[in-house]
C-alpha cells in the first residue's frame, strides 16, 4: 500500500459502519477545498447614485427655495428606485418651477398658491414649448406638491382644482411605401387588393366596409 493511500484510510471502518477512504465520504477519488474570493472592499458605485449626488450637489450650492423639501424629495425619488432619465427629468422640472417660484418673490413651500402654477404653465407656454413638454412638467410639479402635502408642508387645497391641459390629437401616421409594397405583394385575389386599396386611399375602417357590403353598395 502506499504512503498516500494509508493518510486517507479511515480507522472507523473496521467497526464496518464507515468507509474504507475518508474520500468516499464526498464522492470523489481525490478531496479538495475550494477557497472562496475575498470580497471586493470597493464595488462600484451605480449610476443612480452619482446621479443622484450629483443633483444633491447642484440643489445644495443653489439659491433656490424649498432646497430641503427638494433634496428630500429626490432622495425618495431614488429610494423608490426610479430610474435615472425619472430622477433626471424630476430634478429638471423642479429646478425650473423653483426658479420662478424664487423670482415671485416666494421662498417657503406654504407661500405656495394656485396662480403660481398658472403663471408657471403660462411661462413655459410663452417660451413656445410644445404642449406634451408643458404637459410633463406640469405632471412633475404636481408630483412635487402631492410630495410636500404628504409632508404637511403645504395645504391640499392645491390638488382640489389641478390644471388640466388639452392635448391636440395625434394625426395617424402614413403607411411607409417599403412596407405598403410588401402588403400587396401578397395578396392574390383582385378583391382583397381592391379593399385594401380602398382602405388605404379613403381612410375608411372595417366597420364601415362590412356595412357597405351588407348593404350591397359594394
């Protein structure tokens, strides 16, 4: 027997419960340990934070009003795990409202009236902003103030009556030439081109085919 092979035997194997190499205990013809990495002292920081110090950094060394409500209010931003063009476009949208919240004259969240946020609205519609880009910053506000009566920092009184700004209809879009070429490529039968065709050129929809047919005006 060699040397090796009598370190591995196991002595409690001739009461005859246990192996006669302390190897088959794992299964294996030969042990060995496996050594776990050291953890890395230093993981990297997500984007989300930076960003999110980053913008603490900005609000701290501004002159804007509310600068505590504002860094709180981003801080929940982040614990909610928003993402970071969300805390971005948050931070945007309270930089500017504060901004002319500050030049009003105001400095306090409680100061805080309904004729500010249609002076703000009437502002950003003057700058010639399109009116889903006034729509999205209006929505941040609102977010921001929802924040601050949850806060008891200012009265509900501003969510009783919310400014609601209508939309223009969007317009479909046409159909690429590629993609309209493709379409009838496959179809065989004249009929199916035709009412596709009509389709296409009249705008009507299924509906209103179906009648057309059932009526016999087809």
């Amino acid at each position: 027997m060699q040397k090796d092979q009598l370190r591995n035997i196991n002595p409690n194997h001739l009461h005859g419960c246990h192996p006669f190499d302390h190897r088959d205990y794992f299964g294996e013809s030969s042990f060995s340990l496996t050594v776990k990495k050291p953890k890395d002292p230093f993981p990297p920081v997500s984007p989300r934070l930076l960003l999110l110090e980053r913008i603490l950094g900005d609000i701290s060394r501004s002159d804007l009003p509310s600068k505590e409500c504002f860094s709180e209010y981003m801080r929940w931003k982040y614990r909610r795990n928003c993402k970071p063009n969300t805390l971005r476009q948050a931070a945007g949208s309270l930089i500017q409202v504060l901004s002319f919240y500050r030049d009003k004259g105001k400095q306090y969240p409680e100061q805080m009236a309904r004729e500010d946020i249609e002076a703000f609205i009437e502002a950003l519609q003057d700058r010639g902003l399109t009116p889903n880009t006034v729509r999205t910053r209006l929505c941040g506000v609102y977010a921001f103030i929802r924040f601050l009566i949850e806060k008891k920092a200012v009265s509900y009184e501003l969510l009783e009556r919310r400014i609601r700004l209508k939309l223009p209809d969007r317009l479909p879009r046409a159909i690429d030439p590629g993609d309209l070429r493709q379409l009838l490529s496959v179809i065989d039968t004249v009929h199916d081109r035709a009412l596709i065709l009509l389709l296409l050129r009249t705008g009507m929809r299924i509906g209103e085919v179906g009648y057309s047919q059932n009526n016999g005006h087809t």
